[in-house]
C-alpha cells in the first residue's frame, strides 16, 4: 500500500510566469514577496519550492532554512523544466 505525504508545493517565479504554467496545486510567492507572504509557507508539511530551472530557489530555500528554521523545505532539482522535460511533457514552457 502506497503513503501518501502532504506537501505543499511553492513556485518563486514571478506572477507572470506562474499564470502561464505552474505545477498543479502550487501557490505563487514570488522570491521578492517570500518576506512578507511566509504565513502562507506551512512548517507541518512537506514543502517543495521551484523555479524555472532549480538554481533561483536556492536564496528562498536558504531564507527558509536558514534565517527561519524550517526544516522541511525542498529544492526541486531542476526546476519546472525538468519536470516538463521528463515527468509531464504536456507543462507549456516560455
């Protein structure tokens, strides 16, 4: 029987690039707006933050990590273009 792990999935691209394509179930927190939007961040859950292609989610993972405490952020390595490129083709990219 598979588990099944809540997560929440952050995207840190701007707005404009979040309403062309974002995974399904992410929220948009654009990394100039994580400051004043982390409410929104849960420290129960699983988070996943992305970006286009991995390495710009790596100054809201250290904010988080680091300057916040929470302990269970994640990276997604690669970004939404790996994971169109490899997992779901069909995710329009610009």
């Amino acid at each position: 029987m598979d588990s099944f792990v809540p997560l929440q999935l952050i995207d840190t691209r701007e707005v404009s690039k979040f309403s062309e394509s974002h995974l399904p179930g992410a929220i948009n927190i654009p990394q100039i707006d994580l400051p004043d939007l982390v409410h929104l961040i849960s420290k129960e859950t699983t988070v996943i933050i992305y970006c286009m292609y991995g390495v710009k989610s790596q100054a809201p993972y250290l904010y988080l990590t680091e300057k916040l405490k929470y302990k269970n952020i994640f990276v997604l390595e690669g970004g939404i273009f790996q994971w169109a490129t490899d997992i779901d083709t069909s995710l329009p990219l610009s």
